[in-house]
C-alpha cells in the first residue's frame, strides 16, 4: 500500500503528540535511575525513549495496520526485527536521536521516522521537540521545513564554498582506529568539522545549507532514511564511498553526503582510502 498525504500528516502528527507527552516533560528532570546503557558507557537509552517508541508504534499500527515497525530499541532488544526492512511498507523510528544529548541536558536531540517501501525510503521525517518544528520530505516532492504556526519553505542547496571554507560532520568515533588517524589527517583542509552526536540535528542542517558534507563509518537505518531522502529532495548528493547508491537496507557501508556532486568527487578522492 502507498503512502497518502493524509497517512504522512497523521504521521507527524503522531511524533509531535508522543513527544509532548513522553520526551519533552522529562528533558533535564530525568533521575540517573531512568538512564541505562546499552552496546557501550555512552551508547545510552532512557524511559523516555522506551515510552515514547511503544506509543509511536501503537498510534502507527492503528494508522498503518498492514505495514511492519521497526523501531531503535525493538532492534536492540531483538536484532531480527531488523530484517523487516525490505520487505512491504516499513515505518521505521527513532524515538529519541541523540540520547546521549538528551540525557545530558543538551538540546540536540530529535524524533526521526521514515517510511519505506518494498526498500525505498519514500517518506522522511526530522522532528524537533523543543521547538515543535520538522523537515519533510516525501520522494519526488523536495524537502520541506515546517512549525507549528503552519509556515512551511522548501530547502534547496545552493553552490557549496570552496573546500577551505567547507564546513562538514564526521563522525569519527564510528570508524577504526587506524583509519581515524587517516581522516584526522584529511580535516586539516576544511573550515571546521565536528560531530553533533545526533544524526537528526546533523542532516537538518545538512538540508538547510548550514553544512557541506557528512561523513560516517555506521548505516543504522533509523539514523539515514529519513535524513539521506530528505538530503536528496534538497539537491544533495549521497552515496557509499564505494560508489553505491544508499539504501535502507544496508546495514554496514562508509557513505558521504555532500552539497554537490562536483564537492562529492573531490571529498571521495581525499578520502578515498575508505572505498
């Protein structure tokens, strides 16, 4: 079944009501007790992000009763959920991107939740709960940022600065070591580059002009199919440093994202050592 524009409205909809109910109240009150880790000491869920995905994915069975859920903390509990994808119309969620932020009183944190289709990422959604607002993008119709006021304004990339004036995300704890120090040794020739820890953050500002490139060692479908579709609809260019056109079902890959295919090119040569 395709995705309507009433069941993608509803959708956001869903993620703005759970996040007023289940994220934002418990921003900077939460109890050390509510914190636990999961893969590693930084790798951390909390109540908040369990609560909030059982409440998203009940409001989403109710809308979409024939689609499957995949969701960040049903995988970690069971990595066979993962195989979903592919497989019919998927909605995929992360509850809270950026948990660590969140736990730590940072407000770089966000909701994301895409929809694929028989493996195409055909709906994206990047949710701010702080301030109530999102970027969009359904496929074939470009990215959108959106607020609760009802102002919404298309994100096109305009032509990226020279690279010495780049500014990019490179999430380098996500690669080995070995090959950080290669990376480490490749920043030198851009204006800044840093990590938010949040995915969420780091494609919204992608789409909005505000960064260049993204480079990353991890493919968590809940971290990119929102945030590589809605990229694409605002003219950026994203592949696999291999040269592989992403899709959600990947699950391990090196892929970059830049403002251009021309920026594209040029960063894949510097880093090309990844390919």
């Amino acid at each position: 079944m395709k995705l309507t524009s009433e069941q993608s409205d509803a959708l956001i909809q869903i993620v703005r009501d759970v996040a007023a109910r289940e994220i934002r109240p418990l921003f900077r009150k939460l109890d050390i007790s509510d914190i636990d880790s999961k893969s590693a000491p930084d790798d951390l869920v909390t109540v908040a992000d369990r609560a909030a995905e059982l409440e998203i994915s009940a409001a989403v069975r109710d809308l979409l009763p024939d689609a499957a859920i995949v969701g960040e903390e049903a995988v970690s509990a069971d990595k066979s959920v993962l195989d979903r994808v592919g497989q019919g119309q998927v909605v995929v969620v992360d509850p809270i991107d950026g948990t660590w932020n969140f736990a730590h009183g940072i407000a770089t944190y966000g909701v994301i939740l895409s929809v694929v289709e028989d493996g195409e990422t055909v709906f994206g959604l990047l949710y701010d709960p702080s301030y109530d607002d999102w970027i969009i993008a359904t496929k074939g119709q470009g990215a959108w940022f959106c607020d609760a006021a009802g102002n919404r304004r298309q994100l096109t990339l305009e032509r990226p600065p020279t690279v010495a004036d780049c500014f990019g995300y490179v999430g380098m704890y996500l690669f080995e070591k070995p090959q950080q120090a290669q990376i480490a040794a490749q920043l030198p020739a851009f204006r800044r580059t840093q990590s938010l820890r949040c995915a969420c953050h780091e494609y919204r500002l992608l789409a909005g002009g505000a960064s260049q490139f993204y480079l990353t060692g991890m493919l968590n479908v809940w971290d990119h199919a929102a945030g590589v579709l809605i990229y694409q609809e605002a003219g950026g260019v994203v592949r696999l440093m291999d040269g592989r056109d992403y899709h959600p079902t990947m699950r391990q890959g090196r892929m970059l994202a830049a403002t251009s295919e021309e920026l594209w090119q040029d960063l894949a040569q510097r880093f090309s050592f990844l390919g």
